[in-house]
C-alpha cells in the first residue's frame, strides 16, 4: 500500500492524514524517489506549511500499519516540536511505527476507533553479511526498541520493563491489543467520541460526491422523492388504517394488461405473421 500525507488547513484547525507504509520499506530504498511520500523530507515540507500558520488545534488522522522506524521518529520529533495542541487518532490497525507517531499527541489527547486494533513489537530489519556486521546489526535492533520502549514509557507514564516485555511477546512480534488494552497499557488515552465517527462519515460522503461529480456521474436534476413509491393518481385513495400510528400508507401496485403470451400460447415472429397474411391472401383467390 503506497503510503501517504494529507494535510488540510482551516482557520482553527490543520487536519493531517497519514496512511499506509511510513517511510520507505529496506527493499524499496534503491526504487524512484517519487515513492518516498511519507517520508520525512517531504513532510517536513508540509510542516513549513502548517508552522506559517497561526492554527491551534492540528489532529493527526493515523491509518497505517507501520513501515520505517527511522522516519516515525523523525515525524514525532516534528510534531511534538510544534506549539499546537495535537490530537491524534488511531483508525483501523494501527502498529508498529504508527503507533509511535501517535504517541506524539499533547497529554490526553491519544485517540482510538473502538474498531481498531494496536500493535507494538520488537524492531527488524533485513540485512546480510558476516558475522561482526550482523552483531552490529543486532547491537542497532536492542538499541531501537530501547528507544521506542522509553517513548511507550513516558507518554504512559508507565514502567519501561513492562513495555519492554510486550514488544518482545511472541518471539519479539508483540501482540495486538483491543482498544480498551491499548488504553489500559496507557499507550492510548481514550475512544473517539461519536461525534468524531460522524464528521469521518460525513467526510467519506462528500469525497464520494466529488468524485461522482468529477467522473459526470451525479445527477443532481433528479428529484428528491425519486426513491418514494407513489400511487397513481386516479386511484381512490384507501381508508386511513385503524393504527393511528401509522402516518402514511401506500396503495397496492397495479400493472398493465399483459402483452406478452402466456405460457401455453406460441409467439409468432414478424415473418411468420406475415407468411401467414400471405397464405390467407393465396386462399381467398
């Protein structure tokens, strides 16, 4: 899943949308830089947009599973950088790397779906060589999940040994937490309100709407109603039902007289009538 950056600006508020991989997978560093989207460089760009900004509130919309350590840590340090009140909020599967951007909310302000799941686990890498580059290799992996385990640690205010052992649960693969865990853990501070799922909801429906207009498949001139059952208006209208609480009702359908034959009758074809016409000529000469 290509990853990608999203930021919206409004006079009280900067949305930012971060989804898919976060940076760039070890083997795809070698592939054309148009793909390193949601890597640091380019979102430290985006920063330069919201820091010329006097915006108070920014909300970090997280749906990812994870991908680059290195540029997760870069893109808290930004954000945590920032003089903004920051919320963050955790859709889906949220792991691995994304779960330390959103660590980077300010105090109370971590977020989760109730529909979403989170993921913390060791550090890993693909790497080959001999013997002293895979120790030092290894040396790198002990020292990366120490620094992640101590940013669990400090936005929890938990103890670093207990999120140490959770990353290295399952031979170091963790395991996914329902929300409530996560919240329990304090590696988040609350469920998102429902208020919040209607804005997303809300939101899904007007990008539908801009893409059906721009594809010229919308057709606003159809009516309102268009989906309401009607009865004809020459038919005498039924008596209201005896249930006061129904409101309104709606006549029985009709249909027209049947055109096509039935079953046991034979259709004939254009051509066929038509030889059939001649013959009755023939036979009355």
């Amino acid at each position: 899943m290509k990853s990608q950056i999203r930021i919206s600006n409004h006079a009280d508020c900067c949305q930012i949308d971060i989804e898919g991989v976060i940076g760039v997978p070890e083997e795809w560093q070698f592939d054309t830089p148009d793909q390193r989207v949601a890597t640091y460089e380019k979102f430290r760009s985006l920063l330069g947009r919201i820091s010329q900004i006097d915006t108070p509130e920014v909300v970090v919309n997280i749906r990812s599973t994870g991908g680059d350590v290195g540029d997760a840590l870069l893109i808290y340090d930004a954000l945590r950088g920032l003089q903004s009140r920051i919320t963050t909020r955790c859709y889906g599967y949220t792991a691995s790397a994304a779960t330390i951007i959103a660590q980077a909310a300010s105090e109370g302000l971590r977020q989760l779906s109730p529909n979403s799941l989170y993921l913390i686990h060791n550090s890993t890498c693909s790497t080959e060589g001999n013997a002293g580059e895979l120790t030092e290799k290894a040396e790198l992996l002990r020292q990366t999940d120490a620094r992640i385990a101590d940013i669990y640690a400090r936005r929890s205010g938990g103890d670093l040994a207990r999120f140490t052992a959770l990353m290295d649960e399952n031979h170091g693969n963790g395991r996914w937490l329902s929300p409530q865990e996560a919240i329990d853990y304090g590696l988040a501070d609350a469920l998102l309100p429902p208020s919040t799922h209607e804005g997303v909801t809300h939101n899904l429906v007007r990008g539908w709407e801009k893409l059906l207009t721009r594809l010229g498949l919308r057709d606003d001139a159809l009516p309102l109603d268009r989906n309401t059952l009607k009865a004809e208006e020459n038919r005498p209208t039924p008596p209201p039902p005896k249930d006061d609480t129904l409101r309104a009702t709606i006549a029985p359908t009709t249909v027209l007289p049947a055109e096509d034959p039935s079953v046991s009758e034979v259709a004939q074809s254009s051509n066929d009538k038509a030889y059939a016409e001649d013959a009755r000529m023939f036979r009355r000469q």
